[in-house]
C-alpha cells in the first residue's frame, strides 16, 4: 500500500481515519477485541483490517536534549 488512505480501510466503513487506518469507532471496536484476547494487532494488519503502527517521530529537540543529559 504506497498511498495513505484517507477514509478507513474496515469493509464499506468509510469514515474519516484516526489510527491505523481506521475510524475511531473501528479502532474502539478492535481495541475491546484485542483487550478480550480474541485478536492482536498484528492479526488485523495481516488480515487487512488495521494498518501497522507508525513510528513515532521524535522532536529533534528533545532528542538533542536527551544527549546532553546522558553526557552530563
């Protein structure tokens, strides 16, 4: 998948996307399947359902901070 969806990716949902792909109601939904045991996210992704988590970009501010404390 090259091109970021806009809408989620869940069947004929179609709603406006607030993580991984898919709707707030969606990823709510997921969210209580996953906390149930019944599913994981790596299981949605691999079906389609639900996109990989992103990885968290860091402020280069913060991150040039952090070195310093560590030298200190």
């Amino acid at each position: 998948m090259s091109e970021k969806p806009t809408r989620c990716i869940v069947g004929e949902c179609g709603r406006e996307i607030y993580a991984r792909g898919i709707c707030r109601s969606c990823y709510e939904s997921a969210r209580r399947q996953i906390a149930a045991g019944r599913r994981s996210w790596d299981g949605l992704v691999e079906i389609g359902m639900a996109l990989p988590a992103r990885q968290l970009i860091r402020n280069p501010l913060t991150l040039a901070l952090q070195k310093l404390d560590r030298a200190n």
